[in-house]
C-alpha cells in the first residue's frame, strides 16, 4: 500500500485517496529527483574551480582520445529487431486489459485473443523462416 | 484554478512547444530526442485526464519502443548529426496551413462527439486495464482482431523492405 504509507509519512501534506491522490507520491518523487540533480549540479558548480583547457573539454571514452566522428552506421538488422520489438510490444499491451477481464468473460475471450496472437505468430514465423532472426 | 488544471496546462504547453521543436530544429537527433518530451507530456496529459493505462501504454510504447526505432533508422543514414540547412522545406507554409486544418477537424470531431460529456476521474478509475479490457473485449473485439492483421503487414513489409536492402548491400561491403 504506497498510497497509505506516503499518508502517514505526510499525514497533512496532501489527501492521499482517489485516483490522483494515488498519484502523488508518483509526482513527489519526481520532484525529489529534480531537485536532487539541480542540488547535485549547482552544488558541484559552486564549489569547483573552473580552468578549462582543450584536453580537458576533449570527449574521452577510457581515457583514449576519440578518432573520427561520434557517428556509427549500424546494420540493417538492428533496425528489424527494433520493429520486431515494437510490434510484440504492442502485442503484449493489449495483454495487459485481457487478463483483467478474461476471468469474467469466459473462454470465448480466450479464443479471441488466441486469434490476434495468431495472426502476428505468422509474422514471426515468416521471419524465421526467411531467417532474420538469425544473427550472421 | 485546481493543481490539476495547471499541471494540464503546464503538460499541454510542454507537448506542443516541444512539438513545435521537433519540426524546427535543425539536427535529426535534437528531433528525435524532443519527441520523447513530446510524447512524456502527452502521457502526462492522458493521466491527468483518467487515462491511466493509456498513459502509460504512451510511456511504454512511444516512448520506450516508437523513438528507438526512430533513432535506429536514423542510425542507418549516413551521419545526419550536425546541423542540416537543406532539412527546411520550401513548402513549409502549405505544411503549416494542412496542419491546422487537420488540428482544427480533430478538435471539431472530439468536441462534437464528446463536448457535453463528464467523467467523474477521482471517484472511480475510469481509464483502468479492466475498464479497456471490459471496452475491447465486449464492444470492439472486431477491431481488435483487425488490429492484428495491421501488425503482421507491417511486420511483414518491414522485413521485405530490410531483405531488399541487404542483398542490395552485400555487394559493396
């Protein structure tokens, strides 16, 4: 119970019941992380001294100078599990509704949803079989 | 003014400013990196408004999923990381004007549809995954299934379109 707790660590703060009251602690967070990294930055600012030179506004990785630009071009296949991992992802939102209700409304949801993930399982066997899920 | 009306309006003042930064500025990636502002804010609206599994679904999908693959493409291109002069288009005042029709045609259509209508957001959760999994599975199933076949052509195209392209690749390694 979140929401109870933040209540009793902030009793008089907010009214903590409702739909946003259970966001709150969600908002407080977030604003203690602002501040956190504002404080963490202008802390540091203050209290270094600043001389900057060329070596050290150089962009290091492991302490090696960097050679070239910052710019990779990365192989197509990257891209096409990228768009394999947006799809099922988008497959497994819809997930998400079903199992809430699918108790309630019986097997016929079941046999809807078996449908939908059906028809994108023959995406993924296309893939496989025009082997883009193999990674040479 | 409620502390929910203002950070509506701070969220929607966030989303169409940072909006209107990714069609202006110069570099690809600022671009691509001011849609994920765009999209946060979007989903802080829905959530301010009750959409609860909505806004998150935003987070998850556009944020988490849609920009990646976004940068993924421009990671593709060649090196579009400084600043590009040829990006402006010179039909940058029709872009504008389709723009606000189509702005104009969507608010029309929503407050026509739904302009009277009330949800009381705080008493119960009205944008809940049971309550969209209640709408889907018992009113829309159908577009749901649709939805699927949707998928698999893009999938499907997706993989067509990247075999063409390295077949085509291989031969100039």
């Amino acid at each position: 119970m979140p929401t109870a707790a933040a209540a009793s660590i902030f009793p008089r703060l907010t009214r903590m019941d409702g739909y946003y009251g259970s966001y709150v602690p969600v908002l407080a967070i977030i604003v203690v992380g602002a501040v956190l990294v504002t404080a963490m930055f202008l802390g540091n600012r203050l209290l270094r001294p600043s001389r900057p030179s060329p070596e050290k506004q150089l962009t290091y990785e492991s302490g090696v100078d960097p050679v070239g630009t910052g710019w990779a071009q990365i192989h197509l296949r990257y891209y096409v599990f990228a768009y394999l991992y947006v799809v099922f992802a988008v497959d497994a939102v819809f997930l998400f509704p079903w199992a809430t209700v699918y108790a309630g409304l019986g097997w016929v949801t079941v046999g809807e949803m078996g449908v939908f993930i059906g028809i994108i399982a023959v995406g993924l066997v296309y893939a496989w079989r025009k082997g883009v899920l193999a990674w040479t | 003014m409620s502390v929910v009306g203002l950070l509506f309006l701070l969220m929607g003042a966030m989303a169409v400013g940072s909006a209107l930064l990714v069609v202006t500025t110069a570099r690809l990636v600022h671009s691509a990196l001011w849609l994920v502002v765009t999209l946060g804010a979007l989903a802080g609206c829905y959530l301010l408004l009750g959409a609860e599994f909505v806004a998150w679904v935003q987070i998850l999908i556009y944020v988490g999923a849609v920009v990646v693959l976004l940068l993924f493409a421009l990671m593709l291109t060649r090196a579009p990381t400084g600043v590009q002069t040829g990006l402006t288009t010179g039909n940058r005042v029709v872009a504008a004007a389709t723009a606000g029709v189509v702005g104009l045609v969507l608010v029309t259509v929503v407050v026509a549809g739904f302009g009277g209508a009330r949800v009381s957001v705080d008493e119960e959760s009205v944008g809940s995954a049971t309550s969209m999994g209640d709408a889907i599975f018992r009113h829309w199933v159908l577009p749901f299934e649709v939805l699927s076949v949707l998928l698999l052509a893009a999938l499907v195209g997706a993989i067509v379109l990247s075999r063409g392209r390295a077949s085509s690749g291989e031969e100039t390694p």
